[in-house]
C-alpha cells in the first residue's frame, strides 16, 4: 500500500511513549543482527529472494553477489542464538532450504482455480482445519435475523475485504439456507488514495471516507464530499502504509515517526481502536496486513513495528499474536510474505481453541498448478508502460552481464538471448537489458534442471542482472509481485499481464468483475495487484479471528 506521505497530516505527538534511546555506543547499535523470535510469532521463510531480513543497516550490496550461492551463505549462515528459541514451542522457524524444519502443508484446494469465494466454501467444508474450528466457524455463519456484525476497512485499496465478508455470507446462506439480513455487513472503507477512493465509492453503497485521522473523531469527509458519520465496528481490517518501512523505499524511517507515512497509519489505527472503545468495549476483533519487515529488528532505529503494534494493542485489551505468512501456502503460486497481526478481545477469546497462530497455519495448503491462474488470451492487454521496445540505459548492466557470462559461459548466454529475441512478442515489448535479464535466468534455470522452454514459469525482468529474477528454493513460483513490476511467462514467452497478476493475487475472473477491476488498464490492474492483499491469506486470517471471538 504505497502512496506518499505527503497525502497525510502531520499529527500531534503520538501518546504511545518512544523506548528509551539505547545506551550501546553507536558503532555496536549497528551491528548486523538475526530476529528474536517473539512468543506471540511464528516465522515462515520458504522464497528464494533472500533467505532472510537483512537490517536496515546493511548495505544491499552485500548480499548481490555474483554467485547466489555466495549469497545465500553469506546470510543463512548467521544463525540465531538457540536461547531464544527456548520455551516457544509455537515459535516454527524455516530456514531457506531447511526441510527438516518445513511444516507439513495440506494438499491443493480441491477447486477449478483461483477464487476467494470457492476457497471459502472449500475450507468450511474441508476435513484439513479441526473439527472444533469447524464446529464454531459453522456456529458463527449461522445467521440470526436479530444481529450482525458491522466491519470497517482502512486501506483496502481494491474492496478485497468486502469479498471476503460476501463469501462468508454466501456460505452461511448456502449452508443453512437462511435468507435473513447477511451476518457480516460493510460498515466503512477509508482509501487515502483519491483515485481508488473514488473507484470503491462508485461500486459500493457504504461510506468510503479520505482520511484515516478523521475516523476517531467520528466524523470524515467522504469521497462523495460530504461528511458522514464513522460508525463503530465489531471488526476492523486495516493494512495501513507500510511506505516508510518497506524494502523498496530509499528513504526509511522510524515506526513511531508519527509525521511518516507508516506511523501515521499505525497512529490512525489506535485512535480508532480508542474512538470504538471510548464508551466500553466495542471492537472486538482486528486484522492487520503488511510488509514482512513489520516483523524484523531495525538496527537503525533500535525497534521491532510489530512488537510496538503488538504492545499497544495488549495494552488496549487485546490478546496479540503476529505470523509470517507465505501466499506460496494458501494456496496460491506466488512467493509473496506478509506479516498478519491477529488480535482478538481478551474478553471475547475462546480459551478452549489452540493459539491464534496454529490456527491460522492450520489453513495452509499446497498452491494450485500455475497454469490456473493463466488467461489463455494473453494478447487482449497491453501495459502501456512496455509497449515498444525502448532503448536500455546505462552502462552497470553491461558490466553484470559480463559477470554472468563468466559464472555461466558466454556462449551459453548468448545462444538464450539470440534464441529469445524470436520467441514471441517479448522482442517488442522488452529492452535489450530485460532481455539479457531474462537470457541470464533461463541459463541459471537450465543448470538447475528446469527447462523454460518447455514449462511455464516466471521471470522478473525489471531486475539487474545479478538480482534474483526467480525464486531459486522452488522456481515455479512467480516472484513477488510489485505494482510495477515486469515479469515475463517462459513457454509462450509474452508478458504476465494485469488480469494474471490479480488472479495469483487469488481473484477469480468473476471476482476481478465484481470488484470493477475488469474495466481499467492492464497497468491500473498491475498497480491494483501489487499493492493488494492476497485473498487466500486475509481469508485464512479472519477465519482465524470470527474462530476465536465469542460474539
């Protein structure tokens, strides 16, 4: 959820007090060091990009090495203390690789491709969660004509969470055949993005207001103009900015920087927690989604984010616990982690259901085969951001090519790129940097036994020579996908549109229409995916908490 900072006030000071500055000298506040494992957290490691988060403090270039073997040595082998592994039996910690640490993961989802509602329906149904969760899921989506359960959303973006409370409410529906008012009703979204603000307020006929600061004061100015009142809510889902804290921004800052754009978020977040609950306890369950660094130790700033979300949620009287998550293990073929903030009413908890956490992995299964989430049209879009070959600039590549070609034979190189160039449309639409990328991947794919030429897979192309351009621990995984990203599809050789990377979001076709994503541009569409929560896993998660809550 990128978007500047300068799109939100700078607020008052935050009453959340700041960790007293460290009294280490400055040259060992600095050190590169390995996360602590939290009681509350369960880490899940499993893509080829980096076999783990490297702090703030650590120069990049560290880890782009020539060899990526080199690479993933020079970080897996910084082994984390044992003590703190002690006395965390939930903690399960997957190191890159590692299969005697792998959890053991339930089979594909029996459904015909990607989709939040089918996925829904198949988890309820399915023998792969415990009966208990199953028994209280079923108790909960059994609608009763005299309550519902209001929910909020804050930095959605697409409207994903609204599917997901609609295929609660269809399969309550179809489960007990009851035609009442749904059990889970839309209360708010709040999208500081006007351009998506004004796209969800067309589509739905809920409040969609501007701007998070003005939810705890209970009255917000909406995308239509006019000021609505903020309802309270009994859920919220919140995926705030993680803009100031993500990997991909040059300019970090501090978590508690209330003038930045991620502690902003995190400000507005608990001023609505306080607003709900100013007149006794309101909300009672919440969801929150972000980056992965969320759950790693900044050196820099001598801080944690999700232990400082964590810590002021206990505070306000909620039970926490935070998970890593892969999509890659719900169900969809896309290496992408985020960190899930799960917290539940300590008062509203279930005491005789496991942790939070264990039922959340309780829902992973084995992606579906990558040629579900394909459209058999690829050439109905065109991302005008790569149409027409443009002219490569600089001359840094050239000389990571060159390494390249001497880790794995020019020749071998050459004969790829020379065979790419006739290979589809990719010649057209790809410079002769993303070219050369592409040529580098498929060689380090060759070597390892994979042949593009004959299976699909996914190569990201925007990368420089030396990055990563597939996932190297199971490259049948399409990388992350980032709002700009450019990714090309082995086999057909043509580039992974905008529809294909919603779907690997896990959207079907239906629901990409049903959420009006179907009528903007193949880049709109690559911007939406990139920035998107990934169904399966907010699904998972609020399963998760409705398990847990006592209404």
């Amino acid at each position: 959820f990128f978007f500047s900072s300068r799109n939100l006030q700078k607020p008052p000071a935050m009453s959340l007090k700041r960790p007293a500055a460290s009294k280490k000298p400055a040259a060992q506040r600095n050190v590169k060091t390995r996360p602590a494992v939290r009681d509350e957290d369960v880490f899940y490691e499993s893509d080829g990009e980096m076999p783990g988060r490297i702090d703030d403090s650590q120069n990049m270039s560290d880890v782009l090495l020539a060899s990526d073997e080199e690479a993933h040595n020079s970080i897996a082998n910084r082994s984390r203390p044992q003590q703190q592994l002690a006395n965390n039996d939930d903690a399960v910690l997957r190191e890159s690789g590692d299969e005697s640490t792998e959890r053991p993961c339930g089979p594909p989802p029996d459904v015909s491709g990607p989709g939040v509602g089918k996925l829904a329906a198949f988890w309820l149904e399915s023998n792969n969660i415990s009966t208990e969760i199953q028994a209280t899921l079923e108790a909960i989506l059994q609608k009763q004509s005299d309550r519902t359960i209001k929910v909020g959303s804050i930095c959605s973006g697409t409207g994903m969470d609204h599917l997901l409370l609609k295929a609660l409410n269809d399969f309550g529906t179809q489960k007990f055949g009851n035609n009442n008012a749904p059990r889970f009703v839309h209360e708010f979204f709040c999208e500081s993005s006007e351009a998506k603000g004004k796209a969800l307020a067309k589509l739905h006929a809920v409040p969609v207001f501007q701007n998070m600061d003005q939810l705890k004061d209970g009255l917000a100015l909406d995308w239509n103009g006019t000021y609505r009142v903020v309802r309270k809510v009994k859920g919220l889902l919140d995926g705030y900015p993680c803009t100031s804290i993500s990997s991909q921004n040059t300019r970090p800052a501090s978590f508690l920087n209330s003038s930045s754009a991620t502690g902003n978020g995190f400000r507005f977040l608990l001023g609505f927690v306080d607003y709900c609950d100013a007149d006794g306890d309101y909300l009672e369950w919440i969801l929150t989604e972000n980056v992965r660094n969320m759950m790693w130790h900044s050196s820099q700033y001598d801080e944690r984010p999700m232990d400082i979300q964590n810590k002021s949620l206990d505070e306000r009287g909620f039970l926490p616990s935070s998970v890593l998550a892969q999509s890659a293990r719900f169900s969809l073929k896309h290496s992408r982690h985020r960190a899930i903030g799960l917290y539940v009413k300590k008062t509203k908890t279930k005491a005789f259901l496991p942790d939070l956490a264990q039922t959340f992995f309780s829902f992973e299964c084995r992606p579906l085969p990558l040629s579900q989430f394909l459209c058999d049209d690829t050439g109905i879009e065109a991302d005008s951001r790569h149409s027409g070959p443009k002219p490569s600039r600089g001359t840094v590549w050239k000389k990571q090519l060159a390494m390249a070609e001497s880790k794995f034979g020019q020749a071998a190189v050459q004969q790829n790129l020379n065979r790419l160039k006739c290979l589809g449309t990719l010649a057209s639409v790809c410079t002769e940097r993303e070219l050369s990328v592409c040529a580098v991947a498929i060689t380090d794919l060759l070597s390892r036994d994979y042949d593009p030429y004959n299976n699909l897979l996914i190569i990201q192309v925007d990368q420089d020579v030396n990055r990563s351009t597939f996932i190297k621990t199971d490259p049948t995984l399409c990388p992350c996908i980032l709002p700009n990203g450019k990714y090309v599809v082995s086999k057909r050789w043509s580039l992974l549109t905008g529809t294909e990377k919603l779907r690997l979001q896990g959207l079907s076709l239906d629901e990409i229409y049903d959420l009006g994503l179907s009528k903007y541009s193949d880049g709109e569409k690559s911007d939406y995916a990139g920035n998107m929560f990934s169904g399966p896993v907010l699904l998972a998660a609020m399963l998760t908490v409705v398990a847990h809550w006592k209404p």
